[in-house]
C-alpha cells in the first residue's frame, strides 16, 4: 500500500533534504532519503520502549519481583497472567 503526504518545510529544512539527495550522494530522491529518516526514527523509538523494558526488568530483578524459569515460557506467562488477576 502506497500513501502519500505533503508537508511544508521551512527552508534550512529543504536545502538540509537537497543536501543529501541526488549526484554524489546515498539517496536518489528527496523521497527515498526522507522514507530513510522516518525509518531511523521508528528504530530508535523502538529500541528505546525495548531498553524502558530491559531497565524494568533489571529493577524487578534488583527488587526480587522474579520467578524461576520452568523452560516452558507460555506456561510460566500463563501463571504470571493467573496470578495478577
């Protein structure tokens, strides 16, 4: 699925996109180097809800708040799930 957007850019923001777009550069079209950016962007965020949770992990660890590993992931989730409620 394709969709577009138009967006109003201020001028240092357009001469920054010209930049790094075109002969001698990574990117062909202002299009692929922006799809390029939001890509970078949604990794980043990604990876910092992952390292929120490794850091909750670790204070759960440091807490006590764990349980022994049965091997058996859906099993041991199930219980967790069974006891919160």
């Amino acid at each position: 699925m394709s969709s577009s957007l138009n967006l109003t850019l201020t001028d240092e923001l357009r001469a920054f996109i010209d930049r790094n777009c075109g002969d001698g550069t990574l990117y062909a079209t202002p299009t692929e180097f922006m799809r390029d950016v939001l890509r970078e962007k949604k990794e980043r965020l990604e990876a910092a809800e992952l390292r929120a949770g490794i850091l909750e992990g670790y204070q759960d660890a440091i807490a006590g708040r764990t349980t022994k590993f049965s091997g058996n992931l859906k099993a041991d989730m199930a219980q967790f799930k069974k006891r919160g409620s």
